[in-house]
C-alpha cells in the first residue's frame, strides 16, 4: 500500500471526495483548504503526479469516470451564475473542462447532486433537485425527468447492463421517509421499489449483476439491510415489508411500551 499525501497537491487540504479510474491507476480527489474552498485533482498512482483540474467557490461532488476513463464529468456551482449548479465534463487528455448543463439544483445548499455514465458511455444521468436528468456527453439532448416534487435526489447509479438507473430520493413533506427507485432510461418512466423511515446515514446498490438491489439504512439506532430482487417483485416485495416490520416497527412499539410501563408502575 501507499500514502497519497494530499498536501503535496493543496497545502494544509482536506480530501472531499474521491473516485478510482477504471483501469485503478488513477484517483480523482477533491480537496479544500482555507485559500481554495473546493478544488479538483487527478492522481496518478504510477508515477505519484498530480494534473490540477478545476476550482470551485461551491462545492464540488463526487467525480464520475466515463469507461474509458478519459473523461470526468462532475456537479459545481455554474460559473456563469454561482446560485446553481451544474454538469461540468474534463477532458483528462489536454485538462480541460467544459460546461454541459446548466441550472442544476442549488448551489448553495448542502444537497449532493450527482452524476454518473452509463455503461457503454454514451450517456449521462445527474440529479437536480427531484428531478433526474439525460443527457449525451456534451450535454446534447437533455431529457429531464421528474421524480419527487418538492424533493431531492441523492443518488444515481446505472444498472450494469445500461437499461436502469438506481435512483434515491428524500421528499420535503416527509424528510425522514426514503424513497428507492428504478429509472428505466430507454423510456423515462419510474418504479418506485421501496420505502421505508431512516434516522441517519445509508447505502445503497446493485446486486447480482443488476437483477437485485441492496440497500443498509440507520434506524432506530439499528442498522437494517434489505435486498430487493427486481425479477421477483410480487414475492420480494411483501417479504421486504416483513422484514421492516420485524426489524424496525416491533423493536419500536416495544421500547415505546417498556416505556409507558415503566413510567405507570413509577407513579
């Protein structure tokens, strides 16, 4: 193993964020410090070189290669009005950077919007707020999608075999409610596949080369996980709301009712 020091890039700095290449010879960091809020790095774990990318007074998210690896596309406030964000794509081969989609979402707040490649590399999905967002890798043909009014979205990830996207939303009205939910990307409609009530942090993925989904949630002080199989959604399903029931609503009635008993029998 080896040490990537990050001060050699951006002295007295903070890793952000980071994304391996797909060949793993390459890191993209974002790092901040007091002089540069957010900046964005490229690492290269062969030769210990770093190619400084962009800069950015908002917050930078989370880099997403292309396949090939010769692109990165990412979400920053748009230079061109701070207030927003949007899909920024650099070009690894001559480090420059180009802005595909503007006024994405809301820069300033702390709402990480994302964006991510498909498979093949011929399109790219990144959040705004409820919506999810097509585009082709210039930003060419945009084809927005809504999928939660008055929400966000926090997540995007295409299936392995580039015909869905794996998409994760919070609601306004019911801030502790997560949605799950499938975007089929060949004709934009949405199948929402799960919802349940989380208190903190969660995790969420594809399983089994995309015929499953995995998803780790915080609740209750409990970490619950669930495996949706999307082949089986008549049978998988019901067991999921089991599976909550048994793991979240019962240990809750019962501290609720240890609770009250304990607080009658005290008077």
């Amino acid at each position: 193993y080896k040490y990537v020091v990050a001060d050699e890039m951006l002295n007295d700095s903070k890793i952000r964020d980071l994304s391996w290449s797909p060949d793993s010879t390459q890191l993209a960091l974002v790092l901040s410090n007091r002089s540069v809020p957010y900046a964005l790095f490229i690492y290269d774990l062969e030769t210990s070189e770093s190619v400084h990318i962009f800069n950015s007074s908002e917050k930078i998210y989370e880099p997403s290669w292309s396949p090939g690896g010769k692109y990165i596309s990412f979400m920053a406030a748009d230079s061109r009005q701070s207030s927003t964000n949007g899909l920024y794509i650099a070009n690894l081969h001559d480090s420059t950077v180009s802005i595909a989609v503007t006024g994405i979402g809301d820069a300033r707040r702390y709402w990480p919007e994302r964006s991510d490649w498909s498979p093949s590399g011929d399109r790219i999905a990144c959040s705004s707020f409820g919506d999810i967002i097509l585009c082709d890798p210039d930003g060419g043909n945009p084809f927005r999608i809504a999928c939660c009014e008055n929400g966000r979205c926090s997540h995007l990830e295409w299936s392995p075999d580039g015909r869905d996207i794996l998409y994760y939303f919070i609601s306004s009205e019911s801030p502790r409610l997560a949605h799950i939910g499938v975007l089929h990307a060949n004709d934009g409609t949405l199948e929402e596949i799960f919802a349940a009530s989380f208190q903190n942090s969660y995790l969420l993925s594809w399983a089994d080369e995309g015929t499953k989904v995995a998803y780790l949630m915080e609740n209750i002080g409990y970490d619950n996980g669930f495996v949706v199989d999307l082949e089986r959604p008549s049978r998988s399903r019901p067991s999921i709301i089991i599976s909550y029931i048994l793991f979240c609503v019962l240990p809750a009635c019962c501290i609720a009712g240890w609770y009250f008993r304990s607080g009658s029998e005290r008077q």
